[in-house]
C-alpha cells in the first residue's frame, strides 16, 4: 500500500522564510522544498513524515533568517575572526548547499562584500590624504627649523668660544701675573707666547713636510711666517648635479686658504695640486643625509659649487666645525690687523744736532709727513663690502652692488694707496669681475630675446657704470642682431610675394628704429659707440637684403611684382629718418646687382617676344571688333601718356595701326613705368641700355619691312606705323624718362631724331639687330 499523504499544511512558512532572506537566499526555501518532495510520506528513518517535513521547514527558516538582513553582517564577522579557515568553511559551505547555484549566489555575495570593504576603505584613504600631505609638510618645516636653530647654536657657541679667548689673551697681555695664576691653577687655558711660538713653528713644520707631498703647489703657496696647517683628511668628490663620484681627494685647511689636492694613482701618498680657495670667499654648507648619499657638505665659491663625502658622520662633523672656527678666527685677525694698521702711529724722534744748517732741512722733511693722511678701512660697511657685493650678485641685485663700488671709490677717491688699500681692493675686483661675468652672461644671445630692446637696459647700464661701455655696446648690438635674425627666421612665407615683403619690412625696421632709439637712451654720453652701431646696421641690412632678394628675386618674380616689393622697402626704410639714420644708399648697394639682373632679363623677354611678333607681321590695320574693346584700348595708350592715339583710330572698331606696334607701344611703356619705381642712380645707364635695346628692335623691323615692301598700300601702311613711333612713342618715353629720373637722356633724342639707325642688307629677309 502507498502511503497516506501528509495532512495539508498552510504555506506561509514559506512566504516568510522567503520574506526573510528577503529574496536573498530562495535556494535554502527550495532546498526545504526538495526535501519535502524527497521524504514527504515515507515513514521510518527518524519518525513519520510530518515530524520529518517540519523539521526540514524549520531548518530552512533558520537558515533564511541567518542569511538574510542579519547574514550579511554575520558572513562580515565570520571572515573577519582570528580562528577563520578558509578550508573548512569552504568544505562545511559545500556539504551545506544543494546545487551551483547556491555556490554562485554566495560567491556573488562575498564578492559584494569584498567591493563594499574596498569602496570604504578608498573612501578613507581620501578623507585622510590632504591630513597626510600637510603631517609630512610640517614635519618637513619642523626638521628644516631644528637644523637651523642647530647651526645658529653652533655658530653662537663658536663666538662665545672665541670672544673668551680674546679677552682672555688681552687680560694677560696686561697682567702678566694673572696670566701665570691663571695658567697654573687652568692647565687647559691659551698658551704662552713661548710656547705658542714653538707650536706654531712645530705647525709650519708639518704644513711644509705635508705639502711636500703636493705636487705643482710650492709656486702657488709662498711661505709665509703666518701661515700653518689646521685640519687635513680624504674626502670623495661627487657631482653637484646628478650626485655622481667623480675622484678622491686630500683636503688641506691652512689659516688662510683651503687647498684641495688629488690623489696620484701609481704613488700612494702623493698627490697632484688641484684648486686653491681663500677662506674669505668661502662658504660652508652642510647637505642633508639622503641615504646612500650621506655624510656630505658643500663648498660655495662663487659662481661654483663643490660637494664632497666624509669618512663617516663624526669626520663630517669635524669638518664643518673646524671650517667655520677657521673662517671666524681668520675674519677675527683680519679685524684685529685693520684696526691697529689704522690707529696713527706716533714719529720718532730724530736726535738732536748741533748743526745749524739742518733745521731747515728737518722742516722741509716733516711737512710731508704732517700732510700724511690715515686710511680708516675699520669702519663696518667697508669690513662687510665684499660679503655684501656676494649677496647682490647673487640676488641680482646689480644696481645695489654697483652703488656700493660707487660708494667706495667715493670713499677711497682722495686717499693715499696703503698696502691695506691695496688687499681691499684685490678683494673688490675680484667680485667686480664677478659681476662682469654675469652682466655679460645676462646680455648674452643665448638668453631669452623676449622684451625688445629695453629687457637689456638694466645690464647695459651698470656695465657703463662700471668703465665697460665698448663690451657693453658690443653684448647690446650682438643680442639685438640675434633677435632681429630670429624673428626673421620666425616669419611665415605667403603664398604672396608682397605680403612676405610687407611682413619682413615691417619686423625688420621696427626692430631697426626700437634699437636705434633704445641705443641713443643707452648711450648719450658715449660718442665713440655710434659707429659701432652704424656698422652693426649695415650688417643688419645685408641680413634683411638676403631674406628680401632670396623671396623677390631668386623666385623669378614679374617685375612689376619686384618694383612694388622694392618700393615698399624703401617707404619703411625712410622711417629712420626719425632719428637722423638714413641707410637708403646702404640698401641701394646691396640691391643694384639684383634689381639689374632683373631689368636685363625682362628686357631680354621683351625683346624675344617684339621679335617674335615681327616675324609674324602681315601689316594689316587691327579690328577691334567691339565699341568696348576699343574705348579699353584708348584707355590703356591713355595709361601709356599717348594723348592723340584718337587721330589714328578708323570708322566703326578700325585701328590705323599694326598690331605689333601697339603691343610694343603697351609693353615698352609698362617696362619704363616699373623700371623707374626700381630707378636710382647706379641704375642709370642700365635701364637706359635696355631702353634703347628694345626700341632699336621696333626701329629696325619697321625700317626693313618699308625698303622690302613693294605693295603700295602697305607702304603707305608701314609708313603710318613709322610715324607713330618716331612723332608719338619715343617723344613720349623720352619725357616719361626724363620725369622719373630728372634729367634728359642724349641717346633717346639721338634715337628719335635719326631716320636710319643702322644699315641693313636689302637681300636679307630678317632684322638685325
């Protein structure tokens, strides 16, 4: 018998395991239902059906309850505990699902949560990212002010130190017997001046024996009484821009001076001079430790920069500490030695003598040395002139450091030339060289050309303070002559010839005028200056006729195209006329070749074609055919400066004339119009030739074709046609001529009054030329 069926059962257990998860987890509702579906009727295995069937509802809605609002954050939890294994629950989640489908829909759910933990955490990361940037920035800012207040103590502690000292070594100087007490109750107190002798010479002693050692220095370090070594060590010597290991060296510290030696390779022990620094001019800084670059500091020797590596960090700190205690001591005795060679020493007195004639001669002797005046360099802005003239040039502050020099030639001016007059003014032109070198530097061509003629004032100006007016003028002309070439360079070419021209014209003489105008503020009081700059512009001009014949001529232009280029040129270079330049022969000099080239070749065009249209004469009146073509063609020999071409105009559209003759009539006046737009001087005899080339070659045919022809008509015809030339052409190109270039031109009357310019053979056919 089969088994009786559950009794029914109301289904909303499932409706609210459902509601539950929230339809989240469906599988574990269907997972319920499947085990209904499996064990529903069946008794035996753990009791009847229906006890079989509630549990497995019951187990299901545990499990949706679990994995729905709440499970997301028990999974959370679960993944997070310390005793978490993966494995395990990897294995207890497979023994627990039924199917794929349960696995994928928790494997999406721990994705989510995993996105969800991302999300938060980016979230937080950014919230925090500007209280990041600004911890690191103070802890920047506090590191960077702990180093200084560092060195301010240092320095301070150095000054305490020597200032004891001194006043030490002056109380002794007074009371001897102080200084002895002193000495016996403080055996770490100064020396005696015995025994400061004896070290110093032991000193000496060993600068010499070391020095012996370095090679190429014995000329470079005279021996003085003063001098003796301080410190000495090997350093690495490393790129001051990409921080790489350039050699070993041997640094000596002398009193006076720092020299720095490198070590031979084959000898050890020995060394090969270097560089020589005076520690007035030097500057010590230390260089943060950037691991591996460690243990370094930087000398400063303006305009260069070394960087060397210590041993370890105490050597370092070695260095630095007995550097500055140097430079202070060395800037202490320098004081010290001012101040005593300034204080006026008393005579002394001559003994007495019993010769009368020489009180005459003791008077004559002490005038001079009554009027002897003392230099006073004690004072403080003399002592701080070369530091404060190494501060202005490297702030660019050019103008302060030319108004110190002012002030100390003021100063010294009227004063005698002492040998400390003499030191203070070594120390002086050496930063006055200095300044030079970046001055130059600033006016320079490969710096910025930007900001027109003016940008250079301010370096032209203190070099002329400083005596360098013919460099100055020279860095100012080579800068301006750099900056015209570059905007010429950076001109685009027009597919048009003329406004190319209009273009380069207007660049290079508003460049021209600027400088010329910027040169004269520059250079009021510098004469001698002005004919370097005319030089330099007729340089420039050469430059500018380069780019202008390389556009107009070279390209194979019309003429009428080069005459108005050419015209436009000299239109703009009357604008410096302004300013009292006049370069209108300069451009004339550099042009001649090129503008005679082209009247030559146009010429040689006119002529080939007035010949080719001879050899194709018939002789025969011209028809117009139109009223309008005609009134054109009054119009165009109206142009021509032809008044009467109406006389030989015929009934309705008839010209009395050939058509090689009014087309050599219309060419040889458009030739003489452009011709004289490119007229001047040296151009003269030129166009004149050409002129007369060209008429001799209508001349001639016509002269031909009236001995040869024997119709009477066209006779009559030619004869016409002669007239026209001889009484109307050549009258009018010769006024035109003479109105464009101001006087009379002998060869075209000569031309015009002769009625046979040239013989020719009747049996030939053509014309000779």
């Amino acid at each position: 018998m089969r088994a009786a069926p559950p009794p029914a059962r109301p289904p909303s257990h499932y409706a609210c395991a459902e509601r539950a998860v929230g339809g989240g987890a469906p599988a574990h509702a269907r997972w319920a239902r499947r085990g209904r579906r499996r064990r529903g009727g069946v008794p035996g295995g753990g009791g009847t059906g229906a006890g079989r069937w509630v549990w497995a509802e019951r187990a299901a809605m545990a499990m949706a309850l679990s994995l729905g609002e709440g499970g997301g954050s028990r999974l959370r939890r679960q993944l997070e505990s310390g005793g978490f294994a993966a494995g395990e629950y990897v294995k207890q989640l497979s023994q627990q699902s039924d199917g794929d489908r349960d696995l994928q829909e928790h494997r999406q759910r721990i994705q989510a949560l995993s996105e969800e933990t991302a999300q938060s955490l980016k979230r937080n990361v950014y919230q925090n990212y500007r209280q990041f940037i600004e911890t690191a920035r103070e802890i920047s800012y506090l590191e960077s002010e702990m180093y200084q207040l560092s060195h301010i103590l240092t320095e301070q502690k150095g000054i305490m130190e020597a200032v004891t000292q001194a006043l030490l070594l002056q109380a002794d100087r007074d009371d001897p017997a102080l200084g002895a007490r002193r000495a016996a109750a403080d055996p770490f107190l100064p020396l005696s001046a015995k025994e400061a002798a004896a070290s110093e010479e032991g000193r000496q002693r060993t600068l010499t024996t070391l020095l012996e050692k370095v090679e190429g220095c014995r000329d470079l370090l005279p021996e003085s009484p003063g001098k003796y070594l301080v410190y000495n060590g090997d350093l690495v010597e490393y790129d001051a821009d990409h921080m790489a290991q350039i050699q070993r060296v041997h640094a000596f510290l002398m009193n006076d001076c720092l020299l720095v030696a490198t070590a031979l390779p084959n000898r050890r022990g020995a060394y090969r001079y270097d560089a020589l620094y005076p520690l007035d001019g030097l500057a010590v800084v230390n260089v943060k430790d950037n691991p591996p670059m460690k243990d370094m500091f930087k000398l400063l020797m303006f305009p260069e920069s070394r960087i060397f590596q210590a041993e370890n960090a105490k050597i370092k700190k070695e260095w630095l500490e007995v550097l500055e205690e140097t430079k202070r001591n060395r800037a202490l005795s320098e004081k010290r030695r001012l101040e005593q060679e300034s204080l006026p020493r008393p005579a002394p007195t001559p003994p007495e003598s019993t010769n009368p004639f020489e009180e005459d001669e003791d008077e004559d002797e002490e005038e001079p040395s009554a009027e002897e005046e003392v230099v006073d360099l004690s004072l403080e802005w003399i002592q701080e002139l070369p530091e404060d003239l190494d501060v202005c040039i490297a702030q660019r502050d050019f103008e302060g450091a030319v108004d110190l020099l002012d002030k100390l030639n003021e100063y010294l001016g009227d004063k005698p030339v002492s040998q400390p007059v003499k030191e203070l003014r070594a120390k002086v032109d050496e930063r006055v060289r200095q300044l030079t070198d970046v001055l130059v530097f600033e006016l320079s061509p490969d710096r910025s050309l930007r900001g027109g003629p003016r940008a250079t004032r301010r370096a032209v100006s203190q070099l002329i303070r400083l005596g360098q007016s013919t460099k100055a003028c020279e860095l100012f002309l080579k800068n301006r002559a750099a900056a015209v070439q570059t905007a010429i360079r950076q001109l685009r070419i027009e597919g048009a010839t003329l406004l190319y021209i209009h273009k380069l014209c207007h660049v290079f003489f508003t460049s021209l005028l600027e400088t010329a105008r910027e040169f004269e503020t520059d250079f009021a009081g510098n004469n001698g200056c002005y004919s370097a700059f005319v030089v330099w512009a007729r340089s420039s001009m050469r430059m500018f006729v380069d780019a202008f014949s390389k556009q107009v001529f070279d390209s194979k232009e019309s003429l009428s195209t080069a005459a108005e280029c050419v015209k436009v040129a000299k239109e703009h270079c009357k604008q410096l006329s302004e300013i009292g330049l006049d370069l209108t022969f300069i451009i004339h000099a550099l042009l001649v070749k090129d503008i005679k080239g082209a009247l030559q070749s146009y010429k040689d065009i006119i002529i080939e074609a007035t010949k080719h249209r001879n050899s194709e004469e018939m002789w025969r009146r011209m028809n117009l055919m139109t009223p309008e073509a005609l009134g054109k063609l009054r119009e165009e020999m109206r142009s021509c400066g032809v008044g009467n071409f109406d006389q030989y105009t015929g009934d309705d559209c008839w010209v009395n004339l050939s058509y090689t003759v009014v087309a050599f009539t219309k060419q040889t006046m458009a030739f003489l119009e452009e011709a004289l737009k490119l007229y001047f001087p040296e151009l003269h005899m030129v166009l004149l030739e050409s002129l007369v080339e060209i008429i001799l070659v209508a001349v001639q045919h016509v002269d031909y074709s009236l001995r040869c022809e024997q119709d009477p008509e066209k006779k009559a015809f030619i004869r016409q046609n002669a007239s026209f030339l001889y009484e109307t052409v050549l009258p009018v190109v010769e006024k035109r001529f003479e109105e464009g270039v101001g006087k009379p031109a002998k060869q075209l009357q000569d031309l015009r009054n002769a009625s046979r310019l040239m013989r020719v053979n009747p049996e030939s056919t053509t014309s000779v030329v």
